[in-house]
C-alpha cells in the first residue's frame, strides 16, 4: 500500500484518470473537479488508504446496448476519487501479475492488442487448423465468485490493506434509481481495476489450455481455441466446459457458443475466408453495425448541412477504419464506400421533397432540363433513386471526396500498393 500511495504513482494515476475522462460517479463529482478536491481530501484519503479503513462509494449502474442491440451490458461507473484509487493499484499490481500471463492472452495487457490476437487465429488455421471452438462467457463480469479470484490475487499480493480494498471495491454496491443493491458476485465494468482482476481469473483457463497443448486465443472473456477435426473440437469444448464451471465457477452460454469453422465465426469483430492460406475480413456482424450506427447518425443529423454531417462522420469512419485495417478483402471495402455514398443521396434526395426543386438541384449538378424532369417525376422511392443513375451522375464519388469523405477503399488501395511495392507482386500475407 505504501507502493500504491507514493507521490509518483498517485500523479501519474492521476494523470490517467484525467486523460480517460469519463462520466461522474454517484458523487457528482467531474475528472474536471477532481485535483481540486484533492488539494484538501487527499491526506485522509492517504490514511485511510495506509490504516486499510478506506471505504470505496457505491458504483452508479448505467446500462448500455449490446452491439447488434441485442440486450444490455450493465456497467458500474465508481466515482473520481475510487477511479484515481484504483488506477493507483493497477499500476503496482500489473507489474507483480502481467509478466506471468500467458502468451496468448492479448486483453487489457501492455504491448497487447486484438489485432495480435486475430493474426495469431489466422496462423492457427493456416497450420491446419481449421475448426474453432468458440467459447461465449455468460455475464461473465456479472458472475465473477469473489472468493476465488481474491484467492487468486492473494497468492501474490501479500499486503492485507490491498486485499480489503480490492474485495471492497468488487463489494461496492450497485446504484440504480437511486437504490444501493448489494454485490457478492462479479467485477461491475467501468473501473480501471476490473481488466487486470478479469485476466488474473482466467489466467487460470490459459493454464489450464496451455497445460493440455490447446492452441488458443483469448481476449478478455472472448476465447476461441482452434483444432484440427470436428470430433476433438466437441470433446474440447465439454471438457473445457466443465473445467470452467467446476473450478472457475464461471457458466459457458451454450446458445452463443460453438464448435464450427473458422469462417463461420467472428472474433473480436473479423471473420475470415475458407481458402488454406486464410485471409482476414470483416465480420457479417461487424458490417452490420456499421450500418446501423451510420443509419443512427443520418437520424440525429437531418437538419445538418451535407458538408457538415460528413466532418462529424469522419471519425467514425477513420476510427472503424484504423481497427478493420487488417481486412484483406477488397470486396467489403468496396461494398461499404459504395453503400455509405449511397446513403448520403439519399439524405440530399429526401430534403429535396419537391419535383421542381429536385429539377432545379439536378440541373445545378449538370443534368440537362428534359432528363431532370424525367428524373424528379419518376415515382419511385428515395432508396430507389439514392442509387439510380441520375443520382450518381449528378454525384459521383470525386463530389464526396471534395466534402472530405473517407474512402476505406482508398486505405485498403495504399496499403496493397506499399506491400506491393516491398514484397512484389505475390501476395503476402503480413
């Protein structure tokens, strides 16, 4: 604890917790207010921290839709001075626990990224591999048994103040309209302390894969373990099953879980395709909300000038872009730039309503009179002419690219022409 409360741990914590931001506690209290506050609590705070007496607030519930909207995931929103806290102990406990971790774990953990974790799958079926066993945690966050991932922690952590406290927070209750319910099972997500708590239990399910020579990957609760026939996949998954619930005490959800082809199933968003030398791509799944949240933002943003909806869209798409860079498909890229342009004609075609002031904005974009009329008094639905011709000539891609527009095509182009460049013109997997 003496670790935990150390000038420079408490300010590069501090520092952390700031930067993340985020919503304020059942106290009200802002990242913004924060170092204020500190200024005079910060002393007891310290003793309390020292004495082993300090009592963590209850966390704020807030629920959010699942992706796909299927259901919602409860989050636990601690307070400032329980976020600053915890991110204290984080950066004293991951040092004693992460060097330990196994190999294919790639959740939460410094140098680690879901992008590692999706090669190392692709590799997986690449050697042969070509079955997955997808294994689905039911509310593992909600289900977490408090006496064995304390027993655990406790087998490296020996300071009895940092157990209390660790147990306090993972006891802390859950508030929600303005009612405190009790906690003795799960680690309530939205604190920085709830990644390095999770990968300490299931540290002991990549043990235990690791010890039978299963190959795996395993990003947060998210594990797939990949096997060469149908037959051992299915003996895998009983096994594994049972280990989960009799020694972690953790519930595989049969409905989400599978024994398929690697193809048939998405990890961390990217499915990829049946050839023997596999190659990533998006996920069903993950185009589909894609889609959605465009849809959504198209929604909010009706009142919104064209080039003004497009400069607020452009993070979304950099950001989906950054994380999909490893698709290898060129199709979907495709389908998407030409789907999302789409959509905005669709935008410009319904503000229109009127046939005369149609005419009049299809003229403007260089359509002659006689076609402009045909076009505007077709009769047919806005999806219809979001993608007719008069539309796309009207508004082609080099319009949008002038408003900013980002092409995930145009990425996908440069970074087949740098490979080409470097590797040739056989296809290399990278």
């Amino acid at each position: 604890m003496e670790a935990v409360v150390e000038k420079e741990n408490m300010l590069a914590a501090l520092a952390r917790v700031k930067s993340n931001g985020g919503a304020p506690g059942v106290d009200g209290m802002t990242v913004d207010e924060l170092e204020f506050h500190l200024r005079t609590a910060w002393p007891v705070i310290k003793r309390e921290l020292l004495r082993g007496i300090y009592q963590p607030s209850p966390v704020r519930g807030v629920a959010i839709p699942k992706p796909g909207g299927k259901g919602v995931r409860q989050l636990g929103i601690p307070t400032v001075v329980d976020r600053l806290a915890q991110q204290a102990l984080h950066q004293v406990l991951e040092p004693l626990f992460d060097p330990e971790f196994s190999t294919r774990s790639y959740g939460f953990r410094p140098g680690r990224s879901a992008h590692q974790a999706v090669r190392q799958a692709r590799e997986y079926v690449a050697e042969g591999r070509r079955w997955v066993v997808d294994i689905d945690l039911e509310k593992f966050f909600d289900r977490v048994n408090h006496d064995i991932l304390m027993e655990r922690v406790a087998r490296k952590v020996r300071d009895k103040r940092v157990l209390r406290l660790i147990r306090r927070y993972l006891q802390a209750g859950l508030m929600k309209d303005g009612m405190t319910e009790s906690r003795d099972e799960g680690t309530p997500q939205g604190g920085p302390l709830s990644p390095l708590l999770s990968n300490i239990l299931l540290d002991g399910l990549d043990k235990e894969l690791e010890r039978r020579g299963h190959a795996f990957c395993r990003y947060a609760d998210d594990c797939n373990i990949y096997v060469r026939t149908r037959k051992s996949g299915e003996r895998v998954m009983r096994t594994v099953t049972r280990y989960l619930s009799g020694v972690l005490r953790l519930r595989v959800n049969a409905q989400k879980s599978a024994v398929a082809r690697p193809w048939r199933r998405k990890f961390l968003g990217y499915s990829m395709t049946m050839e023997k030398s596999p190659r990533l791509k998006v996920s069903v799944e993950s185009e589909k909300r894609f889609k959605s949240e465009v849809r959504r933002r198209m929604r909010r943003g009706r009142g919104m000038s064209l080039p003004s909806f497009i400069l607020e869209l452009k993070p979304k798409l950099r950001g989906w872009y950054k994380y999909f860079r490893l698709n290898e498909v060129k199709a979907i890229f495709e389908r998407l730039d030409e789907w999302l342009r789409r959509r905005l004609r669709l935008l410009l075609w319904r503000r229109w309503k009127k046939p005369k002031t149609r005419v009049k904005n299809l003229m403007r974009r260089g359509l002659d009179k006689a076609r402009s009329i045909v076009s505007a008094g077709n009769g047919r639905g806005p999806w219809w002419n979001s993608g007719a011709s008069h539309m796309n000539q009207a508004f082609p891609k080099q319009y949008f690219d002038e408003l900013g527009l980002i092409s995930l095509l145009d990425g996908f182009v440069r970074r087949d022409a740098t490979r080409t460049a470097v590797y040739g013109t056989v296809r290399t997997v990278v």
